[in-house]
C-alpha cells in the first residue's frame, strides 16, 4: 500500500474521506459473495475488504496519527475487555449473563467517551448501515420519544414539500447554475429521500427491502431489453431510446404474465 501511495496516481489523490464509498460498496459485495457461498469469490470480497483498512491506515500512519498496529492492538484490547467469560474467567453461566455484563461493559466504554468529551446521545445507538436504513432506524427512534406524526399523511405533506422545495433549486436553472448550487441541491435531494424512508416507516415497509426490489426490478428489465436487442443482432449502443422503451414496456407485460 505505501508503494501504491508512491507510485499510483488514483492512489496517490486518495483521501480517508474519498476512501467512504468503496468501504461500504466492498462491504456489500462481501455479503453478497457470503450469500452465493463461492470460496474464490468470498476469499476475493473478504481481500477487498481488508483493503480499505490497509488503505485507510496508511493514511492515518502518514498523518502521524496511528497505523495498523495501532488498530489491531486496539480490537484485540476491546476484544479482551468485552469478553471476560472468556479471558478473565468471570462465572457467566449463560446467554443472558453474557449479554448482561456485556451491556455493563459498552456503559463503562460509554463514560469514558464521555470524559474524552463525546458524550452518549440518545440516537447514538444507530448502527451504521446504508443511508436508507440509518434514516429508518433513526426515525423509529426519534418517534419513540414523541417525535413524530400520527399518521401517514403529514409525512406524505412532508414530502410534497420537500419534492417543492427540490423543484425550486432545479426548475429553469442552467447546468452552470445547478453545478454551482450542488451542494444545496444534494441536500434538497437528501430531504426528499428522508420523507420517502419516513412514508415507508409509517406503511411499516423496509425501504431499504423496496429500493433493493426496485433495483432488482430495473436490472431485470434492462437484460431483457438487452437479450430482446440481441435476437436481433442488436447492440445497445446502436438502439434508439424509442426501440428500448417499447422493450421496457414488454419487459413490463411479461413480468405480468
């Protein structure tokens, strides 16, 4: 990895912030591997993935901060520390004693941060995940503290206002004017998908279950337009929007038969 840093111009402009999406995409394409049970493809994903926190101490060890060492020895201490039934011998008989002291541990770890001055807040507790399931959960949370409509249709006005207030960042704007004002449009974007993930939440669906079934749903039909253009010694390149628009709506009828 250092040499990479030396030599390699992509690897070279890498920052730890730059460095967030292949994470979470190498993430993904682990459990998806775990999934298919196929050793060469797990041994791949789980390399990728070791990848990002090689890279990613790297970094921090030329920033002077800490290096993979440093993490290792950190994991193994909290390893240690959250598992004294194991390490320290403590008499747990069981499952539920095990959980019980594990919960006194992660309280302990709790006042420490909070005297390194990063008290414990009340959606702290968010496990991290993809935006759509970190925006479900914290709005699950924050209704169980009152923080909340009764019903759907406030969140159905949120959205409208929302998608009103993303129409008036865009509508008649230049490309010049929108690559300008990006970032007050991502987080118009941003407000919209939140009010979604809050109309799904209030419907008791998933939305991150609805969005993986819409993506499924997209790829599936986009092989069949492709598949379809074949037969016909077709490219997808050389088709015009019109001819692959009649074959995503036969994608759709077949889909119905």
């Amino acid at each position: 990895m250092a040499r990479l840093r030396a030599d390699c111009p992509w690897d070279k402009k890498q920052t730890n912030q730059s460095l967030i999406p292949y994470a979470i995409e190498e993430a993904y394409e682990l459990a998806e591997a775990v999934q298919d049970n196929d050793d060469e493809d797990i041994k791949g994903e789980l390399g990728d993935v070791l990848l990002q926190v090689i890279f990613h101490c790297q970094l921090y060890a030329e920033q002077n901060r800490f290096d993979l060492n440093d993490v290792i020895q950190t994991l193994q201490e909290k390893l240690i520390r959250r598992h004294p039934h194991v390490f320290d011998k403590d008499n747990l008989p069981d499952d539920a004693a095990v959980k019980e002291r594990w919960d006194e541990i992660k309280a302990e770890e709790n006042a420490v941060k909070a005297a390194r001055g990063k008290p414990k807040r009340r959606l702290d507790n968010i496990k991290a995940g993809s935006a759509l399931m970190q925006a479900q959960e914290l709005q699950k949370q924050a209704s169980k503290l009152g923080f909340d409509w009764e019903g759907v249709s406030g969140a159905l006005d949120k959205l409208d206002e929302e998608i009103g207030e993303l129409k008036a960042e865009i509508e008649n704007k230049s490309k010049a004017e929108i690559k300008a004002n990006k970032s007050v449009i991502e987080k118009e974007l941003g407000d919209c998908f939140f009010a979604l993930v809050n109309i799904a939440r209030k419907l008791d669906l998933d939305a991150e279950a609805a969005t993986l079934t819409c993506v499924h749903k997209f790829k599936s039909r986009f092989g069949f337009i492709e598949n379809e253009l074949l037969k016909l010694n077709q490219s997808l390149e050389d088709s015009s929007l019109s001819e692959m628009e009649q074959l995503w709506q036969a994608a759709k009828r077949y889909e119905k038969d």
